[in-house]
C-alpha cells in the first residue's frame, strides 16, 4: 500500500471516530429502531414477526431510546446535546439491567444478518456493565472498526486499475457516516463492495471453478438479505462469459441455474418470516394501500411513468447531495466545496482510469451492469410509491442518496468501460502534500458541522 493509500485510510478512520463518538445517540437516522433491533439480536431474537408488539429490553436502553432531549434534538436545529451526559459514571446503576417492555412496531421488517457487529458490541458492553451511552457508543464503534478492517481486505483484493475507484467510494463522508451509526446500511455497503470486488476477479479469471461460484452465491445471498429492493442487481451474474463456467453452453446452464437456486432458495428461507409478516401487515399510513396502488399502476401504467421520470429529475441534486452526504436526520451537510470536490474527483478517475484490453467488456456486460442499476433503482422508487404514499399520488419520493452507496461503484465501473482511451494526467510530485492539507480541511468542515449542530 502506498503512501497515498494510506493518507486516505488514515482520513477514513479519523472521520470514522468523529462520526463514531461526537455525533450523539440516536441522531442518524432512524436509529431509534435499529438500536432496538440490535438489543433485541444480542437476547437471541433472530426471527421477528408483526405479531411482536412488545419484547423485553434492559431498563436503562429503554430510557436512553425515550430520552426527551435526545428525541427533541432532530426536529429543533436550536436544541443541544448536554454534556454532562459524560461526566456520569462509565458503569450502569442499580436496576438499569432490569427488564422492561419496548414497542417493537415494524421490526420484523429489519434482518438480524444486519445487525450482528451491533449486537457483539452491545454484548461486550453488558460483559463490562457499562452505562446506557457507553454501550450505545460501543455498538457504533463495533460496526465501524469491522467495516474498516473490512475496507482494507477488499482494497488489497481488487486489481490495481480498480483501486483507485474503490478507494474513492470508501471515503466518501457519507458512506463513513453510515457505518458509524446503527442501521442495516453498512453491512448492506460493505457486501455491495464485497460482490463487485468478487465480480472483478471473477472476470478477469479463464476459468471459474465451483469454489468461485460458491462464493460468488454466497455473496449474492448476503447482499440481497441485507436490504430489500435490490434484488434486481442478480441480473448481474450474467456479465460473466459462458465459457470462463463452461465450454458448453448446456454445461454453463446448468451450473448458473444452479447458482441462481441457492442464491433463492436461501433468499426465501431467510426472508419468509418478513415476507409472512408483509403480508398480514395493516399499519400503513392514512391513505396508503399498496394493493390499491399495484392496480393503481397497472390501469394508469403511462401516468405511472410520467410521475417516475418527473419525480427522479426533481430528486437528482438531492440524491446526489445525499450519496456525497447530507447528515443526522437530514438536517446538516457539508460545505458547498465539498460536494464540487467529490464530484470533480469523481469525474476526474472515471476518465483517468486506464482499462487493459483483458478488463474491457463487451457492450452486453455494459448493458446488464447499467440495466441492473436501473432496475435497482426503479424497483427502490416503486417500493416506496406503494408503501408510502397515497393511492394515485403524482409525486414518488422518500429515498434518499445514501441508499445508492452500494451501486456507487459498479456505476463507476459501468462509466469507465465506455471511453475508448483514458486520459494520460499524471500526478505531480506535491499531490501528497496537497492531499494532506484537502484531507485535514475536509476532516475540520466536518467536524465543525458536527459540532454546530450538536454542541
């Protein structure tokens, strides 16, 4: 790893602290409910359904997640954190380990798979009988220090041409923003980045063994039941060529159907107690129906596409501010240059990235990789138009850039593959130094929105 590389990930893990430890319980959002979700998996409560209203919590989490400070802060921008929170005892009172019954409303929803780093912290906590915020603190660092680690393993696996691009994902203040913060995001990420470092290795193999397509089931699965929505990017198995599986058409068949079976059946196993308790679900919002709204759009298919395309071009500056970062819940950013700077850099290794002739694809694999994107995006939009809003709405909204985070890279790589030639813009020898002194701005803007907004 060069010097470079490691000035980078020396920022990453100095931001990852910041957003760790100065960003206040339960100001990311909705960690309110992932917090719960992650408490619950440390007892055991893998498997939830819509039928559990209420399960037992330790007394002192239920008064950090119904702290009234804490739950005014999101909503009032002039509300501050106290301080004196920390000058309390590191250890848990008397009685905070007793149990007491918290709402459990819509966890079903949240896959335990998502939250096992949260859960080992928490349990590491309750070994130390550390108070309410340590323990909360503890379980952010847990998933922040595996999704680190984590980084690194994926960014000395992938081929050098593809370094610098992942190497730009992983520092995005958004991204660290997210695996500094309980929610079912960061595991999502970090087998996103898995799947598409897996991809680029497969591809650039003659041959594919079974070992290799076990793995790349594997990673498919955990993909898929991190998150829903994005299980249109399976579509990408096919990008790999026929004969690196077999030379055989009927061979290579055989053996991707094969793939494609563990990939669902195991997707089905794990999700059935979600998809069972979807199905008996009744709590939508005034006006939300989505069985309404499926035949909504099948009788009105043209208005349907109408509202997609006018809506997604309304969305764009916001789902692009939001992928670079918008933080807490939606309710500070960055400042402006920032988002110019990721965005020119962005650009700038898109059209630098030098691609051998073995690592160019041909214009179908182009085609699936930005078709699977579109579906992905497209199934993501739907999914919220049927759960959260009106039957017959006009407008489709609700998601937000950080949900793209995953994609960022096989866009990146889709974008690569359609120029002819890179640009030859070799660095100056003071580009180490210059990115020390960007780095350590960047790090204080930051850090400083932090501490104007919370403190």
């Amino acid at each position: 790893m060069g010097l470079l590389e490691k000035i980078i990930f020396f920022y990453i893990f100095i931001l990852g602290l910041a957003f760790t430890f100065l960003v206040p319980p339960l100001q990311k959002p909705d960690e309110h409910g992932h917090f719960i979700r992650s408490i619950l998996l440390s007892h055991g409560k893998v498997f939830l359904t819509n039928k559990d209203e209420s399960l037992p919590i330790e007394k002192q989490y239920y008064d950090l997640i119904h702290d009234p400070l804490l739950n005014k802060i999101p909503y009032h921008p002039k509300v501050k954190f106290d301080m004196r929170w920390y000058l309390r005892s590191p250890f848990a009172d008397k009685g905070a380990y007793k149990f007491v019954n918290e709402s459990t409303w819509g966890q079903f929803m949240l896959p335990a798979s998502s939250y096992i780093p949260y859960a080992f912290g928490i349990g590491i906590a309750r070994l130390f009988n550390l108070n309410a915020y340590l323990t909360f603190f503890t379980g952010r660092f847990s998933m922040f220090l595996l999704a680190f680690v984590w980084m690194i393993f994926l960014y000395k696996k992938i081929p050098q041409t593809f370094k610098p691009l992942l190497l730009f994902v992983f520092s995005i203040p958004m991204l660290i923003h997210q695996i500094t913060g309980y929610n079912y995001d960061a595991m999502q990420y970090m087998m996103g980045f898995s799947l598409f470092v897996l991809m680029i290795n497969l591809l650039k193999k003659r041959k594919i063994s079974l070992f290799d397509l076990s793995a790349l089931a594997g990673t498919f699965l955990l993909f898929l039941i991190m998150k829903l929505s994005f299980e249109p990017m399976l579509f990408l198995i096919f990008i790999i060529p026929y004969r690196k599986i077999n030379n055989r058409l009927s061979g290579y068949i055989k053996k991707i159907l094969l793939v494609l079976t563990v990939i669902l059946t195991g997707y089905f196993l794990v999700k059935s107690s979600f998809f069972i308790s979807a199905s008996r679900y009744t709590h939508h919002p005034k006006g939300v129906n989505p069985t309404q709204q499926v035949q909504y759009i099948l009788n009105h298919p043209f208005n349907y596409v109408q509202n997609f395309i006018q809506s997604s071009i309304h969305l764009a500056k916001f789902h692009l501010q939001g992928l670079i970062g918008i933080f807490g819940w939606l309710d500070y950013s960055m400042d402006w240059w920032v988002y110019v700077l990721f965005i020119g850099a962005g650009i700038y290794l898109i059209f630098t990235t030098k691609l051998e002739m073995k690592d160019r694809m041909k214009p179908w694999q182009i085609l699936l990789i930005f078709g699977g994107i579109f579906l992905t995006y497209s199934f993501m939009m739907t999914i919220f138009y049927l759960n959260w809003k009106t039957v017959g709405s006009s407008v489709i909204d609700g998601t937000q850039g950080r949900y793209f985070i995953s994609l960022l890279p096989f866009v990146m790589l889709g974008l690569a593959q359609l120029k002819r030639s890179a640009s030859e813009w070799v660095l100056p020898k003071w580009m180490n130094t210059l990115l020390i002194f960007v780095l350590f701005l960047l790090i204080v803007s930051i850090i400083n929105s932090i501490q104007t907004r919370y403190y």
